[in-house]
C-alpha cells in the first residue's frame, strides 16, 4: 500500500493500533470495582496485553532472520510462561474469566505449532 509516493508501513501500523486499543483496555480497568474479583482483573491487564502481543508477534516471526527464528520462538514461550502463571496464581481457586482461559490457550497453542513447524525437515524429500 503506498500513500504518494511513500510506501505505509503496514506492520508499523498494525502494532500502532492494537498499542492503541491495548491503552484503552487498560484504561478501562481503572473502572472496574474494587472487589476481590475486580482487582484480580485490573491486575491481569498487563498480563493480558503481554499474551496478546506474545500471540501476534508469533504469527511474525517470519519476519526475523532465520537464524534468530528459534531464539524468538524460546523467548516467546518463556513470556508465556511467566504471564500466564501470574495469572494462574492471580486467579488461585476462582475460575479465569473464559476468555482469559482461552487467550493462555490461544498463545499456548500457537507457540506449539511455531515449534513443530521449526523441527518439520525441509526440502524436497518423499510426500513433499
């Protein structure tokens, strides 16, 4: 896409806007109440983005160099890691709101396909 003369840096504008959103959804949690429940949600916020942002830049990671794929694809499950265990104690024996849930599953999910794609052989071999 090219806006005179000038091509848009489509990627550049795509974390521009989630960076957007993300402010607004932690914005948000500011009016949350102040109960048990509510706190441990206003709590979660930075742990949510981070999985969320984790989530996307795994879908990226085309983008690196090749010999940098693996690292990115470790330093992403050791974000996963740690985020999702905040919340997994954060929320203790409550139940996680559900799309918290399915969020951790989602990051978890990706971040497993990325590292079986990494350890498929390449080439032209038989059935490829």
């Amino acid at each position: 896409m090219t806006f005179g003369e000038r091509r848009l840096p489509i990627h550049e504008l795509t974390w521009s806007a989630l960076l957007g959103h993300w402010v607004d959804f932690a914005r948000s949690a500011v009016a949350l109440p102040d109960t048990e429940e509510g706190r441990a949600m206003r709590e979660s916020v930075p742990d949510v983005i981070m999985l969320q942002a984790v989530w996307l830049a795994l879908d990226q990671l085309d983008q690196l160099p090749t010999d940098q794929r693996r690292l990115g694809v470790d330093r992403a499950g050791v974000l996963i890691d740690r985020h999702a265990g905040r919340l997994r104690r954060r929320w203790g024996a409550r139940p996680m709101p559900p799309l918290m849930t399915e969020l951790v599953s989602d990051a978890q999910g990706r971040l497993d396909r990325r590292r079986a794609s990494m350890d498929e052989p390449t080439g032209g071999g038989p059935g490829r």
